[in-house]
C-alpha cells in the first residue's frame, strides 16, 4: 500500500492513516494474504503442480488483483487447457533437483516464465 485508501495521504508504514487516522491493520493483512498466495502459486507451478498454481493465483487476485498475478494466471490456465504442451513448457520451468534452492535455479526459473509469457510476436528473432 503506498497511499491511504480514504484520503491519499502517503502511508508511513503505521497502522492508521497518519492524516485521516483510518485504521488500516485489516487492508495490510489482505495485502501480505494476497502476496503468500501468489508466491505459492508460483512455488506450484515450479513444482509443476499447475492446478494448485492456478487455485492459489485465482485466491491472490481476489484479494488484489495486479497485472502480474493477472498474465500468470492467464498462462497457468492456458497450460490447464492444452495439456499437450503443459508437459513440455513445465519442463522447461522446473528447475532439476539441484538448483531448487538456489539463485540459480530461480534465476532460471524466473527467466522462463518471462519467456512464456512474453507474447511470440513481442520476441527478439534469436528467442
């Protein structure tokens, strides 16, 4: 939260508005609530486990619905419906067991997601 929902003050990390003096305690808890589902969603689908992905980013955008969790959910879902080529590109997203932990491997991760979602038309020739 970067600004009062009631009156726009710049929010100063307290738990009320230092201007209007709302009460924001319950508006903070959503937001965190809605960043842990995002981030296990995209510990699920690391793991490959797409429906469990899916489930946790529609729960992260019913509490706060942001552009990133949108074009995730988007992409788990389309690999929901061709499962085809779901085997394929979750291969490609899964980390091998020994970088799970690691920058590396979530360097990587992070790189193919980014690849995936970025549409066919929008890539360089050498992607």
């Amino acid at each position: 939260m970067e600004r009062c929902p009631n009156c726009s003050a710049r929010w100063d990390g307290g738990s009320a508005c230092r201007r209007c003096d709302m009460a924001l305690e319950d508006l903070i808890a959503v937001e965190q609530a809605a960043e842990r589902s995002l981030a296990n969603g995209i510990a699920h689908l690391a793991i490959a486990d797409v429906h469990a992905a899916s489930r946790d980013l529609a729960r992260a955008l019913g509490l706060q619905r942001t552009p990133f969790a949108e074009q995730l959910l988007g992409f788990v879902r389309r690999l929901e419906q061709e499962p085809a080529d779901s085997d394929h590109v979750i291969q490609q997203l899964s980390p091998p067991s020994d970088e799970k932990s690691t920058t590396r491997g979530v360097r990587r991760l992070a790189a193919a997601v980014l690849r995936a979602l970025t549409p066919r038309a929008n890539r360089s020739p050498g992607r």
